[in-house]
C-alpha cells in the first residue's frame, strides 16, 4: 500500500499536485472541460477567437482562485462563515435600494470600477452558512435547528428573488437544502415539506412575474408559441436532436452557426454542443460532469470535521444542480431560468464562484490528510 | 458550542453523512438518466423529425432558370442573345408585410402601377417560400442604392439573371418574334415543374415554334441561409441546362439589303434558296423593335403599333394573302401545255381585250394597244393578259387549280414558325362548297392572270418561283437549319424535307416556260427588262400587278386618280443564276403599282446581296 502511495506520488505531475494541496483527479477533470468549453465556445461564437482568449484569461483568473482557495486551510473557512454571510445578506439589501438595473432587474452593485454581483457569491457564502450552523447542532438536527436553518437560507433567497432573479434564487437555495439534507433531516421530514410546497405550488404561481409564468406555461407547450416564447426551446430542441447520434461535427452545427440558437455562447451552449457531438458527445459531457461531482462528494465523505463534509458534499450537489437546471433547460425539460452550463457557458462570474467552489473542496481533501496524518 | 460537537458520536454522524451521500448519488443518477433519456428522446427517437426541422430552417431550394438558347443567322451573326441583367426579388414568407415593404423600396427604385399589379396577382398564386420578381432592369443606380440598403430588407435579394435581347432589333422581328413575361395563362400550358423559374416565355415566330428546345431545363441551388432569412452560401447546384442554341437560314447582311429596299413602303420579301428550301430572307414591313415586348411593352407604345394604319404587327410575308396577278402566269402556262392547250412555239393574236363569245364584258389587256401576235414566250416576256385569258378560258379552272396546288399554293407550306396563311387556289368545288355557286367561264379568265379567287402569301410565291427554277424539284421551305446542345458539340446541320416533285408529261415545257421568265428580264421588250442592266448573273423573273380593287368596265386605271391604299400591289418573282439557280425571290410592294417598275430593282438588290456576297468589287 505503502509502495503504491510512493510509485504514485513519484510522478512530478503528482508532486505539483501536492505541493499545491490539489486533489489531482478533480483537478485534471475541471481543466479538461474547461478546455473542452472553449472549444465548444469557439464554434458557438462563430469562430471568435478573441471571445475565446477573453474566456480563456477568466479561466486562468479562475483557477488562481481555486489555487488561493485550495491552500486556506477549511478551519480558517469555517470561521469567516457567519461574517460572510451577514455581509451577504447586507450586500442583498444594498443591491435592492441602490444596485444597478440590467434586462429589468436589479443584480449588481457598483464599487467604482468594479461591478459585482452578490447574489453570485452567496452561492458560496449561503452554504458555508449552513453548513457551519449545522456543523454546530447534533447529527440528524432537530426540527427546531431544521427551523432556524430555514430561516437562515430564506432570508437571503428572497432577496434574490426580489431582484427579481429566480435561477440564482433557486440554486441558492438548493445549494443551502442540500445542507440541511447531507445533515440528515429526518425522511418524514422531507416527505411533509415536499407535500406542502406542492400544496403552496398555486402559490408561488401567483408571485412568479408574469414573464416567469409564460416561461413555464411555454415550457409545457412551446409549440403554442414559435415565434416568440417558445422560439428559444423550439430551436434548441431543433439544434439538440438534429445532432442525432454523432453530431454534425466541430464548427459544422447549422442551427448555432446561422444564429438559429439564441445565446449560443451562454446558456444554451450545451445546444450547439450537442447539435455539433450528437448523443455520444452528450453522453461523454455528462459522464464528465458525473464523475466530477462523485469526485466532490467523495472527498466530503473523506473529511474530518462536518463542516468540511456538509460544505464539500454541498458544493458538489450544488454543481450537478447547475449542470442538471441547465441540460433540463435547453432540452425542454424545465422552463429557463438563465443558469450557464458550469465551465462551458462564456461568461466571468459564475466561472470564478465555481473555481472557487472547487477551490473549496481541494482545501478539504488537502487539509484533510493533514488531519489524517 | 464546541462542547456540543464533542458530544456528537463521530461514527454516527459520519455514517448519517455517508447515507445521505449515498442517497443525493442516487439522485445524481437518476436526474442523470432522465436527462439522458430525454437527450435519447430528442437525438435518437426524433432524430428524423428534428434533422428535417434543421434542414427547413437553414436549407432554401430554389430553382434555377436555364439559359435560353441563343438564334443565329447563318453565319453565326446573334439574331438573339442573352444579356446580363438584375431583378429584385421578394420571398414574401421572409419579407414580413409586403405593402409596408413595397412603400420603403419605393422610396428608392420605381415601380409602375402594371409591374405592381403583377407582382401583387404573382405572389398570390406560389408559395410564399418561394422567390418572387419584383422589378426587372434594375438601372445602375438602384443596384447601387439597394446594395446600401440590403440590410433593412430581409427577404428581398438581387438576382443576376438573364433577359433576352434582340441586337438586330427591328430586321428579324417577323422571323424571331419575341419572347415575354409568362401569363397566367402560359403558367397553366407550361410543365409546372420545368418552367418554375423561368419569367419569360417565346410568344410568337420562332421563339414560340421552339419554344421547347430553346428553353432548356430548370435547374436547382440549395442555399444555407441564416436565422435572419440572408443566404449565406450555396450548399449545392444542379446546373440548368441551356436551351438549344439554332442557326437560322437567314443571312443578315440580305435580310438587311431587302429591309432597307423596301423602307418606309408597306410589303414583303422572301427570298428562298431552291436547293434546299432555306429562307435567306424573310422581311415584311413595317416592323417594329421586338425588344419592346420582352419585359413588358408600355401600353402607350402597343396603341401606336396596334392602331398605326400600316400594321407593322402584321405579318405580311407570312400571313398576308395577295392576289398575285401575273407572277402565276408561268404555272397556268405549265398547266395549258400541260393539258395540251398550247404549242409554245404557235402564235396567238393579242388584241387589246378579251371577250367570251356571247358576252359582253370586255377582258383588258394592261397594255391599251394590245400584243399583236405572240407566242408563250413573248406572252411571258410582255406579260399579255389576253393571251392567258385566251388559254384560261380555253382549259377552265381544273387544269390551273391542278397545276397551281402542285406549286404548293393554296396550302400551307410547314416552314417551321407560327401561323401560317393557306392562301386561296379555287376549283368549281371549292366555290359550290363555299359559295353555292356554278363556277363561272369569266373567273377562269381572270384566274389566268392571278386575280379573282386566286390568294398567295409572300412565302408561296417564293417556294413558287424556287420549284420553278428546279424544274419541279421542292424543298419544304424552312427556317431552323441546325441546332446546336452545348458550346462543345457545335452545330448538327438538318437535312432539307425534300417534296414531292412536280414531273411533267413533257420535259422540255420546263424550258418553254422558263425561257419566257428569262425573256421577261433579259428579252428585248421584256416587261423588267431594266433590271437586267448591269448585272453579273443570269435572271429569270415575271412581274405582277394585282389589281386591289374592281376597275368599271368603261372606266381606265389611272394611278394618280386613286387613293393610295387602293392602288394596285406591285409584284415580282425571280430566280438567279438562271443555269444554277441559287436563290428565288418573291417581292410584293402593297399598292406600290407596277410590279416591273417597283418590285423588281427591289429584286434585283436582295439578289445582288445575296449572290455578289462578299465579292469585294461591287457591279
């Protein structure tokens, strides 16, 4: 055992792993993807290649916040959780008296030059929350502790959804009850919330904005509507099964190359994947996907402490939910929300918290055999 | 707080994780297997329907006009070409409300009230996928402004196609005739599918005769054209293929020597090669520019052809049916020696008139004085009326209406073109079938010098006259004499239709008969005897002055007194070199008067055009 350890960590590849506190399976699948992206990205923007080098420079910004992320020990994390998150929830506030409009919603905050988005960040910092608060109650929690987390991870996400941005609303939420589940909430539990929110569907109904509701209205019939709600899914549908099984090859996609897709180099990116590397290609991307979130939970499963675990099994959750949102949306399966495919939709932002989600989890692994040790 | 986490049992907690886990990879893999197995859904069971849907949406069929086959003269001079030409095109299924459209582009190109009311009734009958001309004949300047502008017209392109051209304009036009924009009408008779793209159709002469052969068949592009309705490229062609190129028997440089001798007279040449049928030229006049009619001629300009009192629509050496008056004289000669009427060599007296015994009416000779004694040859020579009286009442109409029908009149001759006249050769059952009637001993006698009944096209008088020169050999006269499939094959000559010939009982009338035209030109008092001067071949002819309308029996024909549309037509019929004939000439100048005088120097220039042809010292 001992020998295979050494033969392995012989390799220098292994030795700039460890030396940088990565875990080196995660690490080569996210970067073999994020390149896979570009290229993706460089058929869906028409063969741009300065939107390409303009990716690719987010990308290395990126992975130097995984590099930072990985070498702070998850402890230290630990301790931050509570005042990130209190600067979060004021940051939300802040972004609604005073944020910046774009496309009707009020998401960002302007700092003089930079513009940031904190709904963006407390994908991270809701979690960290959590998963913190939970780490401090017994294992399964009790239903007052179930209470009280609620309540933690409501409070932010109805700031979100007042931005009005339902997408990031939902994965913070999801990102926060994935916790609250890792944690242990009792099945009957979760059975009677599952049977009260389908009691408070008609609900919600009513406070969706009109635009979210035509969306799920067209999700369910795009057909009605073709040349307006449901252009974006009838085309995506169109570019998705005119893939057929090996696709019609790199750059040859005809629904993406002559602007058929709509937002082809973001959330629907998986489109003219799909269209250009058939059903085979789906199949690989999503294996791809799969084993980097078994990778993740792996890791949870291997830490010490529950904070680490919760957090780590969180973020994992919470990057398959990502991926499963945005595949079910531009494959007619759920309405759109505007959630990019993680590492292959262009765009800053959600590139960065994701790289710092995983920066996350290499610091679990890392600091964990230190513990072990 | 950190005691609390001291109390938890690491080991439970650790496996109520570890079951939670377990639980959320289940989850990942069954939301996993429903997105695949939508993805399978979409990519494999759909896959059919969703390809079909891409190819619809990115894949534009359009069918390709093929290149019309060109018409040449016989020396390969363009009777009609193909010119380079743009035309705005609507694919209305792109281009949104086409009213609101038509009012921006307006704004720019002009459209007139008809090229409007067209395209509005075009676009209602095809499919709105299809494209649509607009306007044809863009001018530079509109190409230019519409180049800017493009972007603002979705579904709205410049198409570089063809569009027919006349370069000899007005001097073939009652050959070629003209092509012009299809009608409802021609989109019904047409095939459907070979004409789709095509605009323009032949409507008349030749264009329409071959109509067939010259229009080539459709041809198809596939474009890939981008959300935006904008063809971005063609994915695949399926050339179209041109249309037959024909070589016509005319040959311009005559076409033209015998438009300009006719000028600004109303009147018809044809001239006919004997030995083989082909029309070396074929002009009635007036004319008119046949390019006119190609995109659709003004309806200002119509009326003035329509109602102009000279008729240039009309086709006179086709369809116009004169008396012919004495050219006829040769066959109804033919037909009494024939019929053993005649000995060419016996002389006959020629008085000033002609009168059936018993009757009073009195025949006259043109000439006041009378002939004196003649025979057949000075009767040809001089044109003598009252010597082919003599002999037409002497046989009757049975032996001439023979006679006259084996010379091909009364019938149509098939050359290859629209419409022909039938013309008029009459016989005692003709005239009971049609007017009930006896048949009359006095209209023999007129029918002998070409009036009465009697009814001849331009075109029959010159088969006529080329039957004659061949001893009774006849050629079916035509205008196509080769044809051509591509560039590379070059032209395949036709064979000439050879027609029954005429054979006589006796040989040598052939000669009596034309020794008398030979004398008509060439003989002492023969009656064109002027244009015998100064020419480098041998001509045989005979003259013809149709009488247009009754002269009372005590009353002279005096040409000045007469209003000029009533005046007689003037005729003339020629053959040359008398040994070799290579070419016959019918000429007909209406109301132009005396054939000899008038006719036949016009004659005598289309056969100077014809044989001197690139004699570089001129007679």
């Amino acid at each position: 055992m001992a020998h295979n350890v050494n033969s392995l960590t012989a390799r220098p590849i292994w030795l700039i792993y460890q030396f940088f506190k990565l875990d080196g399976l995660l690490f080569t699948a996210l970067v073999l993807l994020s390149l896979s992206g570009l290229m993706v990205l460089y058929s869906a923007s028409g063969g741009d290649i300065a939107l390409v080098q303009r990716q690719a420079l987010r990308l290395a910004v990126g992975f130097i916040g995984l590099l930072v992320m990985a070498q702070i020990p998850i402890d230290k994390l630990r301790a931050w959780s509570i005042v990130l998150y209190v600067v979060g929830l004021v940051l939300l506030f802040l972004v609604l008296v005073a944020g910046d409009s774009a496309k009707g919603a009020q998401r960002w905050l302007s700092f003089g030059v930079i513009r940031f988005q904190p709904s963006e960040v407390m994908k991270i910092w809701v979690p960290m929350m959590m998963a913190f608060y939970f780490s401090t109650r017994l294992i399964p929690p009790k239903l007052k502790d179930v209470v009280i987390g609620f309540v933690l991870l409501a409070t932010p996400a109805v700031l979100i959804l007042k931005q009005p941005d339902l997408g990031t609303a939902i994965l913070v939420t999801s990102s926060g009850l994935f916790v609250i589940f890792l944690a242990g909430l009792r099945t009957r539990v979760i059975m009677s919330l599952i049977a009260i929110g389908i009691a408070a569907a008609p609900i919600i109904w009513f406070k969706l904005h009109d635009y979210q509701r035509t969306r799920i209205l067209t999700l369910l019939n795009p057909e009605s509507d073709p040349l307006n709600a449901g252009y974006h899914i009838i085309q995506s549908k169109i570019a998705i099964g005119s893939g057929g099984i090996y696709g019609k090859g790199w750059l040859n996609g005809t629904q993406s190359r002559l602007d058929f897709i709509p937002e082809r180099s973001t959330d629907f990116i998986f489109s003219v994947f799909t269209e250009e590397f058939g059903f085979l290609g789906a199949v690989v991307l999503i294996l791809a996907y799969l084993f980097i979130v078994m990778r993740g939970l792996v890791i949870a499963a291997n830490a010490q402490s529950n904070y680490a675990k919760l957090l780590g099994g969180a973020i994992s959750l919470s990057f398959f939910s990502y991926v499963f949102v945005n595949i079910g949306m531009v494959t007619g399966l759920l309405p759109v929300v505007g959630v990019p495919l993680p590492l292959i939709s262009y765009g800053g932002t959600s590139m960065v918290t994701l790289l710092t989600m995983f920066g996350i989890l290499m610091s679990i692994h890392s600091h964990k055999k230190l513990l072990g040790n | 707080m950190a005691r609390r986490i001291a109390i938890g049992d690491q080991r439970l907690e650790s496996e109520v994780f570890n079951r939670r886990a377990v639980a959320a990879v289940i989850l990942v893999f069954i939301a996993c297997s429903i997105l695949l197995f939508q993805l399978y859904g979409l990519q494999v069971t759909q896959y059919a329907h969703y390809q079909t849907r891409s190819d619809d949406n990115h894949m534009q069929l359009q069918s390709v006009a093929p290149m019309r086959g060109l018409i040449l003269d016989r020396d390969g001079v363009l009777l009609a070409d193909n010119q380079p030409s743009y035309r705005l095109v609507v694919t209305p299924s792109r281009a949104g409300n086409i009213d609101a459209l038509l009012g921006r582009l307006s704004e720019f190109i002009e459209f007139d009230d008809r090229e409007l009311r067209r395209f509005n009734r075009v676009i209602l009958g095809r499919q709105s996928f299809q494209q649509t001309p607009l306007k044809f004949n863009l001018s530079n300047q509109e190409l230019a402004l519409f180049a800017v502008k493009q972007h603002q017209f979705p579904g709205v392109e410049v198409l570089a196609t063809s569009t027919r051209y006349y370069p000899q304009h007005e001097y073939f036009t009652h050959t070629l005739g003209y092509v012009g924009r299809m009608n409802r009408a021609d989109q019904q008779r047409m095939d459907a599918k070979n004409y789709r793209a095509t605009t323009h159709i032949g409507k008349l002469g030749l264009e329409k005769y071959y109509e067939d052969i010259l229009h080539g068949e459709v041809g198809y592009q596939h474009d890939e054209i981008n959300a935006q309705g904008r063809r971005q490229r063609v994915l695949r062609t399926e050339q179209a293929k041109s249309g037959v190129d024909l070589k016509l028997s005319l040959v311009t440089e005559v076409q033209k020597v015998a438009t300009n001798a006719l000028g600004s007279r109303r009147g018809a040449i044809v001239a006919i090669d004997p030995n083989n049928g082909d029309v070396l030229a074929f002009v009635s006049m007036p004319s008119f520019d046949p390019n006119l009619f190609v995109n659709g001629i003004s309806q200002k300009a119509y009326s003035e052809l329509r109602l102009n009192s000279d008729q240039p629509l009309f086709n006179r050496a086709l369809i116009g049916q004169y008396p012919p008056g004495s050219t006829v004289k040769p066959v109804i000669a033919l037909a009494a020696l024939e019929s053993n009427q005649i000995n060419a060599e016996n002389t006959i007296f020629a008085g000033p008139y002609f009168q059936i015994p018993k009757q009073s009416r009195r025949y006259r000779d043109w000439k006041k004085g009378g002939h004196g004694r003649v025979d057949l040859k000075l009767a040809l020579a001089q044109s003598c009326d009252v010597y082919f009286y003599k002999l037409g009442f002497a046989m009757g109409i049975k032996p001439m209406h023979d006679m006259l029908t084996r010379f091909n009149l009364g019938d149509k001759l098939g050359l290859d073109t629209m419409g022909e006249a039938r013309g008029l050769v009459p016989s005692a059952a003709w005239k009971k079938r049609i007017h009930d009637e006896a048949w009359y001993p006095g209209e023999s006698v007129i029918t002998s010098i070409g009036q009465g009944y009697l009814l001849a096209t331009p075109l029959q008088l010159a088969q006529m006259t080329a039957r004659l020169a061949m001893n009774g050999l006849g050629y079916k006269p035509r205008f196509v004499i080769a044809q051509r499939k591509t560039k590379e094959d070059g032209f395949v000559p036709l064979e000439p239709t050879v027609l029954p010939s005429i054979d006589l009982k006796q040989q040598e009338h052939w000669q009596q008969v034309l020794s008398g035209m030979r004398a008509v030109v060439n003989g002492r008092t023969g009656t064109a005897r002027n244009i015998s001067r100064g020419a480098r071949y041998d001509i045989a002819g005979k003259s013809g002055t149709a009488q247009v309308i009754g002269i009372a029996q005590n009353a002279e024909y005096e040409e000045a007194d007469i209003a000029q549309h009533l005046r007689d037509h003037a005729l003339f019929i020629a053959y040359a070199p008398v040994d070799q004939p290579k070419i016959a000439v019918a000429v007909i100048v209406e109301n132009g008067g005396s054939g000899s005088r008038v006719a036949a120097p016009i004659a005598r220039k289309v056969m100077d055009a014809y044989l001197l042809k690139g004699m570089t010292d001129g007679p």
